[in-house]
C-alpha cells in the first residue's frame, strides 16, 4: 500500500521567485515537494528563507498579471512567481529583473523616481568628462554587503563641504549595511583592495561594507546593479 501511496504522489515540480516589488532581485529556484510540504503554508514558510523575505511570505503571484496562486496544485514545473506578504502586488517585469518596468516621473532635479523607490541618476557621456553629475551639491558612492548578492547596494551620501570623520563613516555603514557579522570595520573597492579614507573615495563608484570577516570577491556590480547605462547609477529614497 506505501508504494503504491509513492507512486501516487506529485511528482517534484521546480519553480523560481522573485521578491515583491524588489527589481533587482534575480530569482531564486525553488523545489516544490508535496511529499515535504503537506500544505502550501508550510511552502511559504520555506519560501520565506529561501529569498531572505523582510517579512513572511504570504502570497504567491504570477509575475505578468499578478494572478494569485491559492494552493500548491496551482504551482506548474518550470514557471516563475512572485512572493508577497500581506501587501499587493507589484509589477514589474521580473523576469527581466524589473529593468524595463520601473517607470516613474521627473523631479525638479530631473532625477527619475521609480514606483519602487529607487532613484536613478542619468548618466550621460558628457557627464562623465565635465563632472556634472557633482551638481547636486554632495558626492555619493553606493555600497554592496560582503557575501550578499540577494541585497542591491545601497547609498552613501556625503557633503562635499563637511570634513569626513572615518569613525563616523563607519557608524554609519554599519546602521545602513546591517551586516549579519555585526559592526562594518571597513570598505573596500570592489577588487579587495582596503579604502583607508574618505579621500580615498570617489564620487559615483562602487563599494563593498565588510565586517571582521575577510573580503569575499563576488560579481556584486555584474548581478545587482542594472546593464542599463542610463540607470547604473542608484540612490535609494525612503
């Protein structure tokens, strides 16, 4: 009777999820098991660790139109979905890592402000030879976790008129990066080599935030920040 009970059972189906509202996230593969999860919130349950939600994992849409997945039968081999809390759903175009979607609108400052809060800095060539992208009063860098390629980087905003404290930096990185090894005790460039001050940093480059653990060399830049020339660079807005 077991094995004919194993030879009933749903075969293994592999699925992939993206996190709600998060365009650069790229997916992570999930085996969806019926023979392990006897419900589908014990399948949320693990989908929650699986993309490193902020917060648990309550609704599975599809990642087009945002049709809401209600049971695992619902789930289908090799498809993509979209993990979600209690909150609606988001579109992008994830399966595109929410490049082509993420539309917004012009400020003053002619920043664009995406629907998902990033705010992305045109780059332009005569940018890059003028050093016009300094006009907005203050240099900035963006910053990547050690070992994190799940997180996009985050911003570091600096005044160009204030003396740069390194312990305050520090401080600083360490609130924003919430590492998982505690307290960031230094920066480095993205080829492991040590920033041991803030002249040291140039505006509109690229970081990494690490704690006591050593520097891990990872594609940070290649997988987290967008191909787009126009959108390479990124500020967060609250």
């Amino acid at each position: 009777m077991s094995s004919r009970g194993l030879a009933l059972a749903p075969p293994a189906k592999n699925v992939v999820v993206y996190r709600n509202g998060d365009p650069f996230f790229p997916g992570r593969k999930v085996v969806v098991n019926q023979r392990r999860f006897l419900t589908f919130e014990a399948f949320l349950n693990e989908v929650t660790k699986s993309i490193h939600a902020p917060l648990a994992v309550r609704n599975l849409y599809t990642p087009r139109h945002g049709h809401r997945v209600a049971e695992l039968g619902d789930l289908h081999d090799g498809c993509h979905y979209v993990a979600a809390g209690f909150e609606k759903f988001k579109k992008l175009n994830y399966l595109n890592h929410g490049r082509k979607e993420l539309r917004g609108t012009r400020n003053s400052e002619d920043l664009q402000v995406s629907t998902s809060g990033w705010l992305f800095f045109p780059i332009f060539h005569s940018c890059r030879n003028t050093g016009s992208s300094h006009a907005l009063g203050c240099f900035y860098c963006s910053v990547f976790r050690n070992g994190d390629l799940l997180s996009p980087p985050f911003p570091l905003p600096l005044s160009k008129s204030t003396p740069l404290q390194w312990d305050a930096l520090l401080a600083t990185l360490t609130e924003k990066a919430n590492l998982r090894s505690g307290a960031v005790n230094k920066l480095c460039r993205l080829d492991g080599t040590q920033v041991s001050g803030g002249e040291e940093l140039v505006n509109g480059d690229y970081y990494v935030a690490v704690g006591n653990e050593e520097y891990k060399k990872l594609p940070y830049f290649e997988l987290l920040v967008p191909q787009d020339s126009a959108c390479r660079t990124l500020w967060y807005v609250d």
